[in-house]
C-alpha cells in the first residue's frame, strides 16, 4: 500500500474503485489519526444548538463518528454511510444506538453502504451531515458538496474534517519523492471554503490544526500510513514498488530522522475542519446568503476563508 493519503480530487476515481480501495482497509484495525480527528471534530458539536432529528455520517467505517454522535444526540436518528461492503459490516457491529439504547427511549442508529455522493435519504431530511477524512476519497469535491447540500434541511449543518496542503509535506524531497508511489494535493482551507458557498452553503468556518505524529522508526509509520489508505487517483503510479526502492524509501526516513534531536520518524499532517449553514432563505449566490442568527449557536476558534 502507497504512503499517500487520499487525494483531494481527481478525475479518474470511480465508485466501483473507491468501494474496492476501502474495502482492503477493512483487512487491518482503525488508524489512530482517524480516530483522532473525529474524537477532535466532536469537541466542537457543543458550540450548536443543534438537535437533529435525523443525522447522517458520510464515511462511517472509522473513527467512531456513530458513537460520538449518539453520546451528543441520544434521541436522534442516525444513519452511517459507507461505500465499500466490508468496511459497512464492520460499521454495523461496531455501532452505537442497539436495542438497549432504543429501550431507554434514544434514537436508531442505522449502517447503509451507499455512495459518499447519495446519502440513502430523502432530499433535505437530515439537520445534520458529518463526514471524518471521507473528502479525499471524493473525485470531484465540487459534486460532493453539492450532494450533501441536497440531503440536507434548510437550516441544516454540514461539519467534515480532511487533510491540509502541509500534510506529509516531509515526504516531498525529490528523493524521497522519487520513491513513493505518486504525490497527492490536497486543498486550501480557504479554497474549500469557497466551494462550500458555490455549492449553495453559507456562513463557510474554516480552520485547522497541523499534528506532527512520530514512529520508532520508518518501517513503523509507512505501516500506519498504508492504514490510511488511498482512493484511486491520476497520480498514483500503476505496479508495485520493488525491494530494492522500498530498502532505500526506508533508508532515506531512517537517515533524516537519525538527524533528528529526538531520533524518531516525524510526519506532518494538517487536519483542516469545516462547517457551513444549508441557508433557510435563498442559496448562497456571488459569495452572499441570508441566514438568521439563531441559526449560529457559537464559533469553533475559526479563520474565515480569504
């Protein structure tokens, strides 16, 4: 498996390739970066008033959104969506919302596979959508958003986490480069909060974070980097590295972190978060929408995307 992380658009990735690049996931446990970043996106549901009668998860399979959710809105109904098959039976054995939680009077929760692009819902059902690190997986985030507008309520809240143009920027020595099995860019939180209001959404918050994890050594975190997995995309090269470019891959991080004060691989990755408002009035048209302020409950530390 590739060192790189999904990609933030690209052309040629298909459903049918997406479905079969995270169903290999399914083989191996949760990455703790994925974990982390819902745990952490989770942390800002409070500053809404929001309680959602039905809430969607785009990209179930990992990171615990389900429960998160359902500890925040126990009586809501919430539905998980999840493109490859195995990664779907594993979300509905890990779900939160069983019968005993149905007993005491709290919503279902529910686990569909279905694309990232049709939430298995009515259009403008849910009041809200949450995605953890699903973008990267999208062809075209454009169309993405565009879906989650519809799936959503006037007055509904989208809130996703994905990776940040500083992510494995580590990774980008020509040499090292060289080695890996093709560059991904991922977008500017500011270039993302501006399709988010081309895409009919409103009051766009932006911000981000830049974690900096470290492995023992290089063999360790290109195995949790290919946890991660990667989406099908026009950058990534076709066939398998060789022993002799994975030796030297290894060599090349091995040697930079013997550089290091602490001895230790280090691998940047910047978490961006984001949520918008699906207007109540009209949709957002030139960069402008209205919407009332009781619709915003509170701000997450935010820049305003430039």
């Amino acid at each position: 498996m590739s060192p790189t992380p999904p990609p933030a658009s690209s052309g040629t990735s298909t459903s049918a390739g997406v479905r079969h690049a995270r169903d290999r996931l399914a083989r191996g446990g949760a990455p703790f970066l994925w974990s982390e970043a819902a745990r952490r996106m989770a942390e800002r549901l409070p500053l809404l008033r929001l309680q959602p009668e039905l809430a969607l998860d785009v990209g179930c399979a990992w990171g615990d959104g389900l429960s998160l959710l359902r500890a925040q809105y126990p009586r809501a109904r919430l539905i998980g969506v999840e493109p490859g098959a195995a990664l779907a039976a594993r979300a509905r054995r890990d779900r939160g919302g069983g019968w005993l939680q149905r007993l005491r009077g709290g919503g279902a929760t529910e686990v569909v596979q279905a694309d990232l692009q049709a939430p298995p819902v009515p259009q403008g059902a849910a009041q809200l959508l949450w995605s953890n690190l699903a973008l990267g997986w999208a062809p075209e985030p454009a169309a993405l958003f565009s879906a989650w507008n519809r799936a959503l309520r006037p007055d509904g809240v989208l809130m996703f986490t994905t990776f940040g143009p500083d992510t494995l920027r580590e990774l980008r020595d020509p040499e090292v480069a060289a080695l890996c099995a093709g560059a991904a860019q991922w977008p500017d939180m500011h270039d993302l909060g501006d399709l988010l209001v081309e895409q009919g959404f409103a009051s766009p918050v932006m911000d981000m974070e830049l974690l900096r994890l470290r492995w023992p050594d290089a063999e360790a975190a290109l195995r949790e980097l290919a946890q991660l997995g990667r989406a099908p995309h026009a950058a990534a090269r076709q066939g398998l590295r060789t022993p002799r470019r994975w030796r030297r891959l290894l060599e090349l991080l091995q040697a930079r972190a013997a550089a290091c004060e602490h001895g230790q691989v280090e691998l940047s990755f910047e978490l961006v978060y984001g949520h918008a408002f699906k207007p109540a009035t009209s949709r957002a048209e030139a960069g402008v929408a209205s919407i009332g302020l009781e619709q915003i409950g509170g701000r997450a530390r935010s820049r305003p995307p430039g």
